[in-house]
C-alpha cells in the first residue's frame, strides 16, 4: 500500500497528494527545494449570484414544441440563443509553500520519496555527503493542520529558508514567528475553454469583491535558530524542525457574500494554530493516523502477489501484462485514500479534481461536472465502506435545492428543483454556455438533480438509516421528482416524456447536420423512471404524501420502454439517428444497466444484449474516467475478462511533462492521478468503484458474488465491502472460484434477500450484526 519513487517530482503530476478533506497538499520532494502545491476546498472565484434568465419558460416550450416536429436543428438554436446562462466559477489554487534548504557539501543518494496509503502520510529520505535527511508530512482532520517534519542524522545539519508563491492577489508577511500569506479571489474567472480577453476579473465594489484566504506557517526546532524575514523565515543549524501550516477563507455558505458577511479567517487560522500548542510531532502524527485509519481498515483486499521492490513508474510501464495483479489491490485503495483525503464530513464536495489543482484555470475550471463526473466522484463511497464521506455531497444538494426551485421556475415554469451539467461552491443551477453556438449539446441537459438524488435514496439503502431518509434524503428525491412531473408531457403515442432533451455531450446527425436536441433520450427517461420511483419508495417507507405518491405511480405507468436499434444495440434517442462520433467517450444510454439497476442479465436479457452490443459498437479506447464507466458496465454483463481488460487501460502510463493532448486514451500519470488527459480524479474513483463492482455486486433485495471475477485476480480475497440491504460483505476466491462469503448485517430489522454465485441462487435471513458463512457447496 505505497506509492513510491527515486527521483523528486519534476511536474505536478508526478507530486504526492495529501489531504484532510478541506486542506490539500501536493508533496513535490526536491533535495535543494522542496515544494508543496497548497488547495483550501473553498476556495473559488466569484460571490452569490442568480444567473436565470427571465422569460426563459417560453422558450422551452418553443422549443419543445418544435422538437415535437423533428425540427430538432432548429430547437436547438432557439434554446441556444435564449435559455443558457453563465458559466460556472473556478477551483482556485491557493499558493505554494517552498523551502530552500540548505546541504554540507557532497553528492545526493539513497533517494527514496514515497506516499503510504495506511498512514496517509508521505515521506522522503536521501544523503548528501555523509548527512542523512528524512521528511514527513501528512494533513491532521482531527487538527486541520498540514504537518512537516524535517531532520538529520547529525546535529546542526537543517538549514532552510521558508516562503510562499501566490497566482492570486495577496501579500506575504511575518509576524510573531508566523509566515502569513493573505490574500483575495478573484469575482470572475472565465473558464479555460473560453476565448476571453480579460478571463481574471478582480472586482472593486465590496459587493462584486470575491473570497479572502490565508496561510499561516509556523516553525519549531530542536536546536538552531529560527529568524524573521520580511517575507520568510529562515532557520540555521537545526537538528530538526517541524513545520505547522493552518489555512482558511472567509467562506460561509453558497448564499453568503464572502467579502462582506465571510467567516473570520485569519483568526480562525490562527485558532488552528493555537490548538495544535504544545503538542509535538509524535502526538499529531498520532492523532491523525488513529482518525485516518478508522476509515481506511475497514476494507481489505488481496488480489495477489506483487512487484512491490520496483518504483511505482516501472510497475505502471508494463501495463498491459498479466503480471503484478497487486497494482490493482494498489489502484483501489488508493481511490479510498483519494476520497477520504478531498471529502470529509463537513467539508466541502469532492471537485473535478478532489481538492488537488494548480491552475488559475483549470480544465472545465475543477468545478462540479454533474452530468457524469461528480457522480462517479462517489460511486465507491457506499460499496467501499466510506458512507461518511457521502455526507458533503448530501448537504451541497440540499443547498442545490434553494438556487435549483428558482432555475426550476423560471426556465421551465416547474416545482421542484433543477440542475444541469455545471454547478459550483455558489450551487449554480442554470444551464451554461453563454447563448453559445454548439453549446447545448453539454450545457442543455436539466437531469443532474434526478441523478444526484439517486445518491440520497443510495445512501439510505445501504444505510437503513430512515432519519436520515426523513430529514435529508426524501426532500431531495421528493423535489426533484417534483420537476419531473410538472414537465412531463405526451408524445404522439400518449406516453410521457422529457422532451426536448440530449444525451450528454454527444452528437447525432440530422439532415446532414450535427444536432444535440431530440424530442427525448434513452439517459433522460432512464433518470425521470428511477427518479419517480425512487421517490415512490420513500413515500411508503415513510408512510407521507399519499396524493404524491397516487401521481407518481399513474406517471410511471406511462412512461416509454426502452427501444432496440437495427444494429442490436440500446437506442440513445428516441428513434434511430446516426451518430456523429460512434465511439463517443459518454455511455449515457446505458445509465439502466450501471449506475442504475433496471438492466440486468438475469432479468431483462434482451435489453441487457443490447447494453453488449452497444459497449462494442463503442469500443474499449477512451478517457480515464469513461473507461472507469466501461468497466462497471462490463462488469455488470458479467464479462470479467472484458472489464479486466480495459481495467488494464487505467494503468497507461501519461507522461505529463508532455503538451496536453485531451484527445489522447485515458491512463494515469506517475502519481497514479486518473488521467482524461488532464487529470480528473473521477478517473480514480470510478475505477475504486468498478473493482468493487467487479468483486460484490447488490440491488435492494439480491447481493451477488463475484460476478465479473477475472482469471487474473485467480486467488485473493476482499473484506469490509459493503451491499445494499445493509450489510459488509467479505469474500476469499482460489483459483477463480469463491472460497468463503461471510456477510455480516449493519442493521437493526430483519430482512430477506437472495445471495447469488455463478448462476445459482440461495434466499437467507439476515437479522441485527448477525453473521451467515457461505461456501461454494452452499450453491
């Protein structure tokens, strides 16, 4: 469980990632300066602002009626020119941390940097001449401060200078024994993509002004002198030092002018540091290790032997063979790591890029890409064992809710709420796009509320947990069925749909043209079908809103099947249209089969045949993060070997020192960050995901057992993975057959359900922690 090297960082992406949910850093480890990347979740550009376009209604309807007509170029200028807003704002680097460090003369070796994943902690070690230097670092939650140690075998031989660097507006001072960076965010920050002349925008109204940040640095040493420089400090002669680094905005909520009504945040930084007192290196490191590990244990995997003594770029160079099984062992534990290091209860949601981003613009601005991306950010937050950190993305909906009734209202004369491809720390709701030509085919799609409340109802069924389905859950379900009912209409045949709708980000040809807008999608009501039905379940398990419920039962009875193309493949738009590009990285219309459950092999062969054939007529080439969705497809197809083999792709190397090619195959780069290219670490978390798939898979009433186990994996075992229906789940394989199953229930009630293996069923009872052993003979 370590990720490890023999040289420094050259560029970012070869850096070691640490994090505590809301202060993240990137650990470049070089002898003479050693660099760390700083992120803070809240830091984003801009304020509270509403970007709803009044009148907008009108023009949806337009549109839908002229969609009604095949007119389906012409619906899409018409929603183009009048209904898409601004874009969203930008994830925010917040500066770096660079110490300049000061050797004895002689040659650097013995260097070893490495990160480990049952620690979360990174560490480094060389010599120069005959001087040994160690450094440790980790991000303390229970202290919410980052921590550094740095020492040498002999005394007096730690010497540095500390600074900071900053692409924002602030300033760098000191001031008793504390480096302070204090700085501002920028109120507009156009996103990379855009071709603007001015894209950084600061704003000298106090209304329009954006977020207030700081960084505050102290230093303790065991020896030696510590000085105040004007911009640093400087320490001679230590035999040790260890650095304590606090970071805050003045970020209070979606809804709060962060100038004007933010949080205090220089003192709460300097209440970080104050808490921290006396307490040395040992005691934090502790601390952090014990809270760090409560999450992290409780799932382990075994997958097979590996080549643990090779640096980790040379276990990633021979990819494509079949021999260091334990990379994937590796791969899944550290998308855990990932998720426990960028969303903790009380942070922020995972962006784009977890917490980790060095540009002032970044790629699609790390923002919250809600048509596939931060959904699949926590697809492992349940299976693996990480419930608690679901919890951010529970209360960014619930905020959603508030900006999404007033988008909901004004664009589509709609209860309920809605949200579309983008959102962002201000829970932007509006469709984006900027009345941009070609913009509707990613910035017109108002289904990301319905997926994203699919993770609340998720929450509840792995959980049990009917408070929360009460308080939380149902209110978010609730008000996004809300929407869909109140836009649903008839189709020529009487059936109800969404209509205009696009499958995201993809294109179809029509009349010799390339066109986004049809009258509906295959993705679209595959979301309002679970939406309804999700919300359905919630009102008879919490026994309310029966007139509710009497509305959604009569909607759901009329909503369209599925269709078949000629080609044998599961249709994406409502009838059969060319695609502009048949090997598009979106499986949108495969949304049924995963992350949905209404496609299965055992229940509906026919349409899951379909899901086949459309993964072939795809191909297995695409981004990091589509090749994530691939696997899980395939796994839930139960073809081991196909999932396996594009689970392979996830360990492409990406040589990030390279131009940026977005169009280049998915991969990841030497800090194992998922690569799209550029890096999105929903690359790393849906690929968590998708192994987990690969191993357990459950619905609300069946849990099956290695259902897409590959020869590769042959002999291994997994425990702490967690099903639906409340329950652990820790299975033991030889020689690709299952061993030993023992699942062990989490939940109070008594329920009944059908554990499956190899095409063999068996009902069992499980009641409150009990435990039910099962062995292939049992099937």
């Amino acid at each position: 469980m370590e990720l490890w090297y023999k040289k420094p960082a050259a560029y970012w992406e070869e850096a070691l990632p640490l994090g505590n949910g809301r202060l993240g850093a990137m650990v470049w480890s070089g002898v003479e300066q050693e660099k760390i990347s700083l992120n803070e979740d809240s830091l984003w550009s801009g304020y509270p602002q509403s970007h709803d376009i009044p009148g907008a209604e009108k023009y949806y309807e337009e549109a839908r009626r002229l969609a009604r007509e095949k007119k389906y170029c012409e619906a899409q200028a018409l929603i183009e020119e009048n209904v898409l807003g601004q874009y969203t704002q930008s994830y925010l680097p917040l500066g770096e941390l660079i110490l300049d460090m000061v050797h004895p003369e002689g040659e650097v070796s013995d260097y070893r940097r490495w990160l480990d994943l049952e620690k979360a902690m990174c560490g480094l070690r060389y010599s120069v001449g005959n001087v040994s230097y160690a450094r440790e670092a980790f991000v303390s939650a229970p202290d919410q401060v980052m921590v550094m140690r740095i020492s040498a075998d002999k005394a007096g031989k730690v010497s540095l200078r500390a600074g900071y660097t900053c692409q924002l507006r602030a300033t760098v001072s000191t001031e008793d024994g504390c480096m302070v960076l204090d700085g501002i965010a920028p109120s507009q920050v156009d996103p990379s993509y855009v071709n603007s002349e001015d894209p950084v925008i600061y704003e000298e109204d106090p209304k329009k002004k954006g977020m207030r940040f700081c960084a505050m640095l102290t230093i303790r040493q065991k020896g030696g002198t510590v000085r105040q420089l004007p911009e640093g400090l400087e320490v001679a002669g230590a035999d040790s030092v260890t650095l304590y680094l606090a970071a805050r905005t003045s970020f209070d909520g979606p809804f709060r002018q962060p100038f004007l009504e933010g949080k205090p945040y220089r003192e709460n930084c300097l209440k970080d540091l104050r808490a921290v007192g006396e307490s040395g290196y040992d005691a934090l490191a502790a601390r952090h290790v014990e809270d760090y590990r409560v999450y992290f244990d409780r799932v382990r995997i075994d997958l097979g032997a590996g080549r643990e003594e090779l640096p980790t770029p040379e276990r990633l160079a021979d990819w494509e063979q079949d021999v260091d099984p334990a990379r994937y062992a590796l791969l899944f534990q550290y998308g855990r790591y990932l998720l426990i290091a960028s969303s903790r209860p009380g942070t922020l949601p995972a962006n784009l890029q977890g917490i980790w981003n060095q540009h002032l613009r970044a790629p699609w601005s790390s923002n919250y890409t809600v048509n596939i991306n931060t959904e699949m950010n926590y697809w492992a937050a349940e299976t693996a064992n990480l419930a608690q950190m679901h919890e951010p993305l529970m209360e960014f909906l619930d905020n959603l809710r508030v900006s999404g009734a007033r988008t909901a209202r004004a664009h589509y004369g709609a209860g309920g709420f809605v949200a579309h491809h983008n959102s962002d720390i201000w829970c932007l709701s509006n469709p984006v796009g900027n009345r941009g030509k070609g913009t509707a085919v990613y910035a017109f799609w108002p289904l990301s509320a319905g997926w994203l409340s699919a993770h609340a109802y998720d929450h509840y069924l792995f959980s049990g947990d009917e408070e929360f389905l009460c308080r939380t859950g149902y209110p978010i379900i609730r008000d996004a069925a809300r929407f869909f009912l109140d836009v649903l209409s008839e189709n020529e045949e009487g059936k109800l749909i969404f209509s205009p709708s696009t499958s995201p980000e993809n294109n179809f040809l029509y009349g010799g043209k390339r066109c986004a807008v049809s009258e509906t999608t295959t993705m679209t009501m595959a979301i309002v079908r679970e939406t309804l039905g999700n919300a359905a379940s919630c009102c008879r398990i919490l026994g309310t809103d029966s007139r509710f419920l009497e509305e959604l039962e009569e909607a759901l009875g009329r909503l369209p099947s599925y269709k078949i193309g000629a080609r044998g493949e599961l249709l994406e738009w409502n009838e059969e249209l060319e695609e502009s590009e048949p090997a598009h990285r979106h499986t949108s219309h495969l949304y049924p089969l995963y992350p949905g459950r209404e496609i299965s092999v055992e229940e509906t062969p026919e349409l899951a045949r379909a899901c086949a054939r459309t993964l072939e007529l795809r191909g297995d080439e695409s981004t990091g993060w589509a090749l994530a969705w691939r696997i899980s497809l395939w796994a839930h197809l139960r073809d081991g070997e196909r999932a396996y083999r594009i689970l392979k792709k996830q360990l492409r190397p990406i040589d990030g020192s390279s131009p940026l090619n977005y169009m280049a195959g998915g991969g990841c780069y030497p800090n194992m960050f998922g690569g799209h290219p550029p890096f999105q670490i929903d690359s790393n978390f849906g690929t968590c995901a998708s192994i987990a798939e690969m191993l357990v898979q459950s619905t609300e009433k069946s849990v099956t057992l290695l259902p897409a186990l590959p020869k590769a994996f042959g002999t291994g075992m997994v425990s702490g993975l967690r099903a639906r229906g409340g329950m652990t789940v820790d299975i033991s394989f030889r020689d690709g057959k299952l061993e030993k199953a023992v699942l062990t229930g989490t939940m109070p009630r008594e329920r009944e359900f059908t554990v499956c293996y190899g095409g063999s069923r068996k009902q069992v009872r499980l009641a409150g922690e009990e435990r039910i052993v099962l062995t292939e003979v049992d099937f």
